[in-house]
C-alpha cells in the first residue's frame, strides 16, 4: 500500500520536525503554566496576557481558561474562539516573560 501525501500507509498526517517541536513548546507551557499559577495567584495574579497576532490587541486569560485552551491545542490542533474576560483589571494579569522570570528568580537555587 502507498503512503497518503504528507500521510503514512495508513493515511494518518505525519508530524513534520516543526509540528513536533510546536507540540512539545505546547506541551512544557502547559506545565509551566501550573508552576506559575503556584507561585503567583496568592499574590493576586489571576493569569496571563497574550498579545493577538490577529487582532493586535492584548487578551487576558485566567489560569483555567490558558489551561483548557493549551489542551485543547495540543488535543485538537487549534484553539476554538471564547469570550474574552469582561472587564479585565491588567494589573491582575502578567506575561509568559514575567512569569518566566518570576519562576527563574523564585526557584533558583542561588
């Protein structure tokens, strides 16, 4: 039997090297992300911004809502759209950077 286009023998998509690589970004945020909700909700963080691509503006997205849309991208391919936050305070919410660097200082061994 031949292989599918872009497909195996039995015609399932294979993962190209920069699928793979997106998948398992996707999979080290997903765990990083319950690192920084551990260290910053009890100092009132209640997520994190993500500047749009699309839109160009800024999306604030609660611990559980980034959680269940990095599973959903890792389980279906892509992100189904959702509400945004009604009314969000910035000041509750920070970025993939900060929480990088809040974790990095937070938990070094120095």
């Amino acid at each position: 039997m031949d292989a599918d286009e872009d497909g195996d023998e039995d015609g399932q998509q294979t993962l190209t090297d920069s699928d793979r690589s997106e998948i398992l970004a996707d999979l080290a945020d997903l765990a990083d992300l319950a690192v920084y909700q551990a260290l910053l909700s009890g100092r009132g963080v209640r997520g994190i911004i993500v500047d749009c691509a699309d839109c160009g503006e800024q999306h604030f997205h609660e611990w559980s809502l980034l959680r269940a849309s990095l599973q959903q991208l890792l389980d279906e391919g892509q992100m189904r759209p959702h509400e945004p936050a009604y009314d969000p305070d910035p000041a509750h919410y920070v970025t993939w950077e900060y929480c990088r660097g809040y974790a990095d200082a937070t938990l070094s061994d120095d």
